[in-house]
C-alpha cells in the first residue's frame, strides 16, 4: 500500500461518499460506519442507490479518494486480489448470467487465492465441495449455471462467495426474485454465516419484513442520501417510511418474534 489517508472508525466507512454515473449525482454525501460482525440492510425506494452504493463499499465501482476505506485503509489503496480475498459482492439475480458449470462458479471464489497461471487443487475443491454441501447446492456441481433457479442461483452464489472466505459479504437484494421458502432459505444461510462464522453482511433490500426480521441494523436511502439509520424499531417508523416511500402505511408487530410488517396503503 501507498501513502495514504487514515481514519479511525469501522470495518467499512464511507465518508462524504457522492458519485455520478453521468452528471447528475446518484449518492450525496453518504458518511457511514459498518462494524465487524454487523448484519445490516440497505433499504430505500427503487433509484434510491442501494445497489450503487453496495457496488462502491465492494470496489466494483471506482471510488474517489479519501470517500471510501476498509479496516482504516483507503479502498483504492488496496490490491485487487486482497480486496476480492476480504469482500464478496453477489450481484442481483437478473444480472447473473453464467454460461459455465455450478462447480466452476463456485471455484471461481477460490481464484484470489491461486497464483498466476496455477490451477485449482484438491484443497480448493473440498472448500467448494464444503461450501456447496452449506448452501444446499452440491447435486447441481455439473449443471449449467444458466439452467437452474433463481433461488438454486443465488445459492451458488453464496457458495462461491463462501469459498472466498471473506470477512465481509455485500448480497444486492439476495431475495426479491424468490418465493417465500427460498427466501427463508437464503436469509437464514447469511444468519449463520453472520452468528457462527462472524461474517459481516451488508443487504440492499426490498422487503421490510424481512429486514425487519434478519437485520440488526438498517441503513434508509432516499434519493441517493441516507435518510436515516438506526435498529428497525428505530427505521421502520411510520412518519419515517410515509415520507421516504410516498405511501401511507401501517405497522405492524409479529407476536412472535417482535419483527415489524409494513402494510402499504391505509391512511
Ligand atoms: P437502487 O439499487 O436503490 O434501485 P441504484 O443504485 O440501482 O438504486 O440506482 C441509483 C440511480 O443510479 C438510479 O437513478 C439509476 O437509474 C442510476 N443508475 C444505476 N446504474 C446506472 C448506470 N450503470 N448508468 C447510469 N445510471 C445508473
């Protein structure tokens, strides 16, 4: 690494983070702190730049300097291959389109590991093997990525990342193309992850119920700003969602977990 600028803080910490894809910004002056073993979700209405911004913490896109930095380090002062050894980005659903076997996108989360010119050997195959055995997903090892489901896809993805072994996952809305079991499914996978093996997990998402009941800290966007941030019980607040969402809504309590619903439309 190169002289840079150090900041005490976080695991990630943006600071005064703003970017543009074109002229007009699309973050404003976003300054956040995420804590090892965090479980924390993104949430905010459609444009509001989740998916941006989880692309920017995971060096996906280029970032300014001085605006982004992982454990105290700027971000650009990092090699590619360390970074891609410590954070995994899995990118949504639709944008996955993989024309190779489930076994070589899952040992593609073991290439930061390998030299130049060298080929995966029978250590990285047992971590993949292991990582398909956690997600469910070793009896599709020789399907073609392209012709599975959305939720077996997501699975891989997670394997793949697994295999990595990072210490912090950045999932671009993991569920929102799943039925409630997978879901379930996904989500609890990342509760493991989180609880046994210390993973930080950054989600953008759609669904408050579902931050509600996995996140343990949720961080509101709202026209590429963050808007709020705090605990659900702090976030998914009425006057807060009506005006960052533009819809009345209601709130309300599962019994048995304390989890929030948020039911659009009454007044
Ligand atoms: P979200 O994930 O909250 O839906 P995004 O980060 O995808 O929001 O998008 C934030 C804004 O940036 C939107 O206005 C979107 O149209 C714009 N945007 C996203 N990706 C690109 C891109 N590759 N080029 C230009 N504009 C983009």
């Amino acid at each position: 690494m190169t002289e840079e600028t150090e900041i005490s803080s976080g695991l990630i910490t943006t600071q005064g983070l703003t970017f543009a894809y074109t002229e007009e910004p699309v973050l404003r002056d976003v300054s956040l702190n995420i804590q090892a073993g965090e479980f924390t979700g993104v949430i905010g209405p459609n444009g509001s730049g989740k998916s941006t911004l989880l692309k920017l913490i995971g060096g996906i896109l280029p970032v300014s300097p001085n605006t982004v930095f992982f454990k105290n380090h700027e971000l650009g002062h990092y090699k590619k291959r360390d970074l891609a050894i410590s954070i995994a980005w899995i990118p949504q659903e639709k944008q996955m389109a993989f024309s190779f076997k489930v076994i070589d996108i899952v040992l593609m989360g073991r290439h930061p590991y390998l030299s130049p010119l060298s080929f995966e050997g029978k250590n990285d195959y047992q971590i993949a093997a292991d990582a398909m055995r956690q997600t469910q997903v070793l009896q599709f090892a020789q399907r073609n990525f392209n012709e599975i489901s959305g939720g077996e896809k997501q699975r891989v993805m997670i394997a793949s990342a697994i295999s990595q072994n990072p210490e912090v996952m950045l999932l671009d809305e993991p569920t929102s193309a799943l039925d409630i079991k997978y879901q379930m499914e996904i989500l609890n996978i990342l509760k493991q992850l989180n609880e046994q093996e210390n993973k930080t997990i950054v989600l953008a998402m759609h669904d408050l119920h579902l931050a509600s009941k996995f996140c343990k800290r949720l961080i509101l966007l709202k026209e590429g700003s963050v808007f709020c941030e705090g605990s659900p019980e702090e976030v998914l607040k009425k006057e807060i969602l009506e005006e960052v969402y533009e819809v009345k809504v209601k709130i309300f309590q599962d019994d048995a977990d304390g989890s929030l619903l948020v039911v659009p439309g009454h007044s």
